[in-house]
C-alpha cells in the first residue's frame, strides 16, 4: 500500500479503539473469493479486503483458507458462481451489469456481484463503511445509474508542446508517458490509479489525450498500451484510447482519410483488430473530429455521424462503444457576426443527425454549451438527441476554475446540471434521466470526466481538489447523491473521523463554488479568464477579437470585448427577438423563460441578455454595481478559508496540513487579484463608481 497522498481516500487508517471495542468478534475471520483466478478483479477484491481489515482493524484474515466450515467467512463471489456452490441468495434480488448485493447481517458476510467487477465494489463498499466506523449489519443492493463510467485522461506523449505533458493537467506530468514519445517503462502509479477508479465505480478510462497522436499505436508503444491495460484489469478497469481521425494519412500511408473510403475502412478495422487481439476488453474509443483544429469527416463533405459510425463498425464485432465528443464549433467563426455564437454550434452540428449514429455510438456532450465555465446553462444539445445515447462530459481537472490552485468543489455545480429540468414535450424531463436515458427511453448513458492526474504525490496537486476525483465516482453511480454527504465521507476517509476538520472541509468546499463565481465572473458572464493561453487568472480583455471567445460582438462599437460590453451595456443577447437565439435552442418552456430578462435567473442574465449597466436585477441590485459587491463578497469569504483551516491545526499530519495551508493562502491573496482587475476593468469602461466608495488602493 502506498503512502498516503497516493492511496488517496483509500488509507484504511486504524480506527480507535472507542469505535472498535465489542465489535471485532463480529468480524469474520477468513475470506472466501469463489473461483478467483489469477489477477482477477475477484482476487483483488480478497486482497483488498484483507489490507483494508488490518489496517482499519488490526486483523490478519486468511484467503481461501479451504473450507473449513466452522469458523466465520467472508464470501466473495459473482451472483453466479455463489448459486453454484451455496444455492440461492438469501433474497431475491435484481443485479444489473456492476451492481452489487451485500449482507452483513449474518455470521458469514456475502460480498455478490453481478459480475467480478461488481464483487470488488461491494468489498469497497463494506471497507469504506468500516473506516467510517460502521460496523454495518444489514443488507445493501446497489446498480448503476449508467453503464458508461469514465476517467478521460489528456495525456500528451510528449512533454514539450505547448500543453506540455498532460493538457490542462496541474498535477505533475503523466503517469502513462515519458515525455519523450514512449510508454513509461516504470509504470507503477497505474495500478494505483486503478485502485481509486474502482473504489468509486469508475469502470473505464481513456488513456491519451482526444487531441489524439497517433504515434501511440506503432512500435513499441503498442505493447506499452497494452501493459498499461494489464495493469488496470485487476481494477475492473478497462482502458480506452482517443483516436485521430487522419490517422490513414499520418500513419497508415494512404492519402485520404474519408470515412467512406474502401482503403481508410479497412485501415480502422485492421487497427481495431489488432487492439482487440492485444486488450481483448478495450472498452472503445473516444474521438474529436473537427474541433480546434481537428481533422475530421466534414474535410471530406461526410457528416459527422459517417465519421462516428467509421469506428463504431469497427468497434461493433468486439463490443466497442464509440464516444463521439460534441465539443465542434467553428473556432475560425467571424467574431463580427452578431448572430455567430459558438453556444449554438453543438445543436446546428449535431441536432439534424439523431438517430443516424449506429447503436454503438454515444455522444459525448460536455455539461454547458460552451467550455466549463463556472456558470453555464446545460447544454441545449441534451433535449435534442432522442434517438441517440448521450453521456455527459465534466473536468475533474479544474480547467477554468482555478487549476488546483484555488478550492472548488465541483459537486454542487454538477448537481445544478444534473438536476435541470429541461421540459422536453412540456414534461417533467431532468437532466440525469436525459442522460441515463430515461427520458427518451434509451438503453444506455454515461458520466465520463476529464480527470487528469499526474505523477504529482497528490494525483492532483492538491490534497483537498481529489474530493471532486471521489464524488465525480459516486455521481456517476448515483447523480442524486447529496454533495455534502459525498463530501463526509470522503474527509472521513482521507483525514479520519474528527469533526473538526469534516466541519472545516465542508464550510469551505461549500462556499467555494459561489466565491470563485463571485471573484471570477459573475450573473452568467464568464470567468473572464485568460482565454487564449493559460484559462489562468483574469483578463477580460482577452475575450476580444477572436474566435475562441466565449461570445462576439459587434463591429461598430468602439470598445469591444468578449463580454460584448461597451460602456453603457453588457452581456450577450442570446434571445431569439434580437440576438443569436440560442434561448431557442431549449425546449419551448425553458426557452420562453430565457428569453425574456423577467424570468431569467440572475445567475445567468447576461449569458442570455444584453442590458444596460443600470439594468435591475431580481435582487433589486444593478448589474454593476452586483458586480462590485460579488467580487468584494467572494474575495472576503476566500479570505476566511486559510483561518477556517487554521483551526484543525494539530488534528492532522503537518505535511498535509501545511499544503493545504499554503494553497488557501494563495486563492485568498489571488482572489484579490481577481476582484480588483474586474471591478476595474468594468469601472473604467462604464464609468459607474461603486455605491459603496470602494476603490483599488495599491
Ligand atoms: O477547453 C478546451 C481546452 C482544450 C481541450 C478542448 C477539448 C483537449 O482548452 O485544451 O482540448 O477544450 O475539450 O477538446
């Protein structure tokens, strides 16, 4: 087991004695893994129990000690094989792919899975109860909302592009890759990274960058693939690998890469076949095709579904899923065009092409419209697709949100999403039975997130950021999951069972969301980063005269930003009367209520609205002048967070304690930063003092 930082939540530190005492008898003293076979994830499953109840509790249990009756037992097995040698389960019950049963009420404690995967989670299950300290008699049934539960990872091979070794990644360079083209040889953070996916149900990861190189998949770098695959088995983890789409051009030596062609077909298929022949469970592909850059089927006239279907035939003999990613705009747009808004891009894209995507192919559709900003409205794309399956993409890796730098805890602004109700047809239709395919009676979903973690001792930079890496897991599993419940039990785990620091954890993690919105970029603005570079630290002026901005403006108005604003008004006027009507891309009740300043939130005003500075909010506030007070407010309550965290002080290891510490610090003196080049920046241009006098003074 590894240090601390990289067992993550997974510490299994002993519990004391207070919370142990009377209980240990009712411990089983051995295990039981039904026909496990070597690095199965059912062996794990054993071996992980057994270093999960010595540390937690201090006991040495004994796997598969033969059958000797008399003494007590842990059995751990899939539905099937358990029916096999025990009979039927003690109740009925209805297990989907990954779902498990288990029953501590008894002597023998049964760990049953659908399948092994399924095993190895209940062993989670029941060890992430006992760190906790609940010693749990009863009986859990548990399933997946979504059968697709995926880490994204954007790991570069190589380390001196712009994006260095893994893009938008801020912890450390990759676990996968030297740096230098080539599969590492040293490959030992794999199966630890293995082992926290699991833990939080997370049954696939993608394992290079969707702004794909292809020269992962020649020589050497194959069998590298490979290992890496070999390595997250035991996990119950499957990998999955980004491809290029003019991969027949660069590597297979013809000189087209139209999905129709004879020769390309062949090419994806023969490559395909030989993944299977080395990674017979490769879970499938991920592809971004003309985005940013990105080759891509509309090269050739072909639409973007002949360009997913291309590799989903391949994939189909072999059980491959397809993730289509929907993140295309038009970077190269017209920023002077009053009707160009790269919000509306994914709806014109792919809202014409439902059900022309082969049943193997899922859409993979990022949480807002534009590119995870602090505030988005959900995607419009998601009411659109009925006859598609559709998973949800979010970044774990905190892009725009501070990099690891700042806290954010990301739960409650996925839950804002999930929990949209969209109004398709009028009826009750949340976002998460849009994507579990409830809605629109599909067979398949999926919540996949941009993870990148690196080789940093953390995973993430960050000891407090890995709280998102745990709850993006148990969302995916359960999108209804209470954000400070997840938050609990996931301090309890990493920090032990003090009250003191679960109540500093969350005091702070549940503010973090409405502080960094406040200091970055609020009522639906923005986070008013840098956008063209490093999506780090603000600069407003930077969403100017480019296609990449989040929004576009005007060519008559004399000062232009990204933000459309001149020096009497601000925002961008999305609605359907006047502006690039991407209101009308909702179904027809949220639509209405976007379209109109009256019955649009706050929160979003000027993702929908163009106004006046003077414009009155639902507040009562102007939008300047809420403007002021946000920045003010969300720098002030950054600044209670390093005395917040001062006060568990003592109660846990200095290492850690002072690496939080010093991060706190930080985004309390950054989010000053932040709040006075915005506060002047709107200031200078609309020449509106702030009501409370309030003035930069350094
Ligand atoms: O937000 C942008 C990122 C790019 C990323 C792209 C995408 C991988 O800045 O770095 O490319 O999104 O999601 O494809």
């Amino acid at each position: 087991v590894a240090e601390d930082g990289l067992n993550g939540w997974l510490r299994y530190a002993r519990l004391d004695d207070c919370h142990t005492k009377g209980k240990l008898d009712s411990i089983p003293k051995t295990i039981i893994t039904l026909n496990a076979t070597k690095d199965s994830p059912l062996e794990t499953a054993g071996t992980e129990l057994q270093t999960g109840i010595s540390g937690i509790l201090g006991l040495d249990l004994e796997i598969n000690p033969g059958t000797s009756e008399k003494s007590t037992k842990f059995v751990i097995s899939t539905a099937d094989a358990y029916k096999e040698e025990y009979g039927d389960l003690p109740e009925g019950v209805d297990l989907i792919d990954d779902g498990f049963y288990l029953n501590s009420k008894d002597a023998d404690v049964l760990i049953i899975g659908s399948n092994q995967r399924g095993a190895l989670y209940g062993v989670f299950e029941y060890l992430s109860r006992l760190a906790q300290a609940d010693f749990f008699k009863d009986v859990y049934v548990t399933n997946p909302e979504v059968p697709v539960r995926w880490a994204n990872q954007w790991d570069n091979l190589w380390a001196n592009g712009t994006h260095g070794s893994i893009e938008r990644g801020y912890g450390g360079v990759s676990i996968f890759y030297d740096g230098f083209g080539h599969v590492r040889e040293d490959l030992s953070r794999v199966p630890l990274l293995g082992r926290l996916l699991s833990s939080v149900r997370i049954n696939a990861i993608v394992i290079n960058n969707v702004n794909a190189d292809a020269s992962l998949f020649q020589g050497t770098n194959l069998d590298g693939v490979q290992r890496i695959a070999d390595l997250f088995r035991p996990w119950g983890v499957q990998i999955g690998l980004s491809q290029y789409f003019a991969s027949p051009q660069t590597i297979g030596g013809l000189n087209t890469f139209d999905p129709l062609d004879e020769g390309v077909i062949t090419f994806w298929t023969d490559l395909t076949n030989e993944f299977y022949r080395r990674v017979p469970d490769l879970a499938g592909y991920v592809v971004k095709a003309n985005s940013e850059g990105q080759p891509g089927p509309i090269t050739y006239n072909r639409t973007l579904a002949e360009g997913a279907n291309l590799f989903a035939k391949a994939l189909k003999p072999h059980g491959g899923l397809l993730m289509f990613r929907a993140f295309v705009y038009n970077h190269l747009a017209d920023w002077e065009d009053w009707h160009a808004d790269r919000a509306n891009a994914q709806v014109e894209f792919f809202g014409e092409l439902d059900g022309k995507f082969d049943d193997n192919v899922v859409v993979q559709i990022k949480y807002g419209p534009i590119d995870f900003q602090v505030r988005e409205p959900v995607s419009p794309l998601f009411g659109h697709l009925r006859n598609t399956d559709v998973a949800i993409e979010l970044q774990v890796t905190q892009e725009y949100l501070g990099q690891q730098c700042h806290l954010f805890y990301l739960p409650p602004l996925w839950r804002s999403i999930f929990d949209f109700d969209m109004r398709v047809d009028g009826k009750e239709s949340y976002v998460r039975d849009i994507i579990s395919g409830k809605v629109f009676n599909r067979k398949r979903g999926g919540y996949t997130a941009v993870t990148n973690v690196g080789m940093n001792a953390t995973w993430l930079g960050s000891h407090l950021a890995m709280s998102n890496l745990y709850a993006f897991g148990r969302l995916a599993w359960e999108p209804t999951l209470d954000s400070v419940d997840i938050l609990e039990d996931w301090t309890r785990l990493t920090f032990g069972l003090s009250r003191g620091i679960r109540d500093a954890v969350t005091e702070m993690s549940m503010l973090s969301w409405p502080a960094y919105e406040n200091y970055t970029g609020n009522l639906g603005i923005q986070t008013l980063t840098d956008i063209l570079y490093t999506h780090y630290g603000p600069k407003p002026a930077s969403q100017d005269n480019n296609g990449w901005g989040q929004f576009y403006m005007v060519s008559n108005w004399t000062i232009k930003t990204g933000t459309r604003a001149n020096s009497e008004s601000i925002g961008m006027d999305r609605t359907c009367w006047n502006g690039t009507c991407n209101a009308g891309q909702y179904p027809d009740e949220v639509a209405q209520r976007f379209e109109n300043t009256d019955t649009t939130p706050d929160d979003l005003m000027l993702w929908f609205h163009h106004v006046p500075y003077s414009f009155k909010l639902h507040s009562g506030k102007s939008v300047i002048q809420h403007f002021y007070d946000a920045h003010y407010e969300g720098a002030e309550t950054a600044a209670t967070f390093p005395d917040t965290w001062e006060k568990v002080r003592g109660k846990l290891d200095d290492e850690r304690f002072e690496h939080v510490l010093h991060r706190l610090k930080y985004q309390a003196g950054h989010s000053i930063v932040w709040r006075d080049a915005i506060n002047e920046f709107y200031r200078n241009l609309s020449g509106i003092p702030d009501e409370a006098g309030r003035v930069r003074n350094h």
